[in-house]
C-alpha cells in the first residue's frame, strides 16, 4: 500500500510540476499571440514586393500591445507613415524609438509611426514599447513574412511612407533626428527640432 501511495503521490507531483512549466512558457512566450478569430488572414494581403515609387503592400497584424486587435498598413492611408522594423535586441533600435516618438507626438494628426516587432513573443515586444516610454502602434511580425515582403534584412529597417501609400524612402540603419526630420520635410512635414 506505501508503494502505491508513493506512485500516487509522484505522479501528482509530476503532473503539477508539468502543468507549472506549461504555464511558465505560455507565459513567457506571450501566450497564444492572441490569436485572432478564425477567418482572420494575417501577413502579407498584397503580391509582389516593397519598392520605393510603389504602392505599399498592405498586410494585417496583431497589435503588440494587447495581442488580439488586428492592425492593417492601410487603416493610415491619409497620412505619412513611418514604418519601423525593430527587436528588443537590437541597440540601434532603442536609441531610435524614443525620437519616432516625438516626431509622431508632434504632429499626431499628419503622421503615424507604425512599429513592426519581427519574430518576437508579444511579451518581450511590449516590455521593450513599455520601457522605452512608446505610445505610437506596433504590430508583431511573428513569422517574418511582411518583412520578407519588405526585404527586411537588417535592423533597423524604415520605410517612410506619403499620405497616398506610396513608398517614397527606405532603408536599414539607426534614423537620426536629422535624418528623420528631413524624410518629414520632403514629404511637407516641418518638425521642431528636439534634444
């Protein structure tokens, strides 16, 4: 009887010990991404790839924030978007965020950054959002294929696109105030400088 009491008891104590892993990785992987309803395509919506003096590809991605609510590139069409590729891992993207930031608290009403989390848990990608002290949208790319569709292949990536959906500049690397300032003004937006 004590030895079948003993395989009681370890196998009660296996399957707690399985049931608190299982809820630690869901819980460190930012559980289920939200899964979206059944029906719901997500990715890339447009063929073909990205291109400067091309229409952007539109695609539908679960907010980073809440991991539920659908997020579509073409729900900003009418004003300038700024879409940004980052990870919490990469350094130059940190540095970045916070001026992307301003820009977008300048002039809310004309432009909109659109940050693009790839191939992250949506745990870590608003961690990262809540740390630095971002409000502007983000999405998570987590099957890299709207980055595949934009040809990402450094980080950061930003594309800087007019109110009409037209890709009018791109490219990898950290974006200076500088640097962002003057995208803006070629397409008519004047940001006050900050520090």
């Amino acid at each position: 009887m004590t030895g079948r009491r003993r395989v009681v008891g370890a196998a009660a104590l296996a399957v707690a010990a399985f049931l608190a892993a299982a809820a630690a990785w869901y819980a460190l992987s930012g559980g289920d991404g939200g899964a979206p309803s059944p029906g719901v395509r997500l990715g890339p919506l447009d063929d073909g790839p990205a291109a400067v003096g091309k229409p952007a590809p539109d695609f539908a991605l679960l907010d980073a924030r809440d991991g539920t609510t659908v997020r579509r590139l073409s729900e900003y069409r009418g004003k300038v978007v700024i879409l940004n590729w980052f990870a919490s891992w990469c350094a130059p993207c940190e540095r970045e965020m916070p001026d992307f930031e301003r820009a977008w608290r300048q002039a809310p009403d004309r432009i909109v950054v659109l940050g693009v989390n790839l191939q992250e848990p949506q745990a870590r990608a608003k961690e990262m959002l809540d740390r630095l002290g971002v409000s502007f949208p983000a999405v998570l790319d987590s099957e890299g294929t709207v980055a595949a569709a934009y040809r990402v292949t450094g980080m950061p990536t930003t594309f800087f696109i007019d109110e009409r959906g037209i890709i009018r500049s791109a490219g990898a690397g950290i974006v200076t105030p500088e640097t962002l300032r003057a995208e803006l003004a070629k397409l008519g937006i004047e940001l006050q400088p900050w520090e």
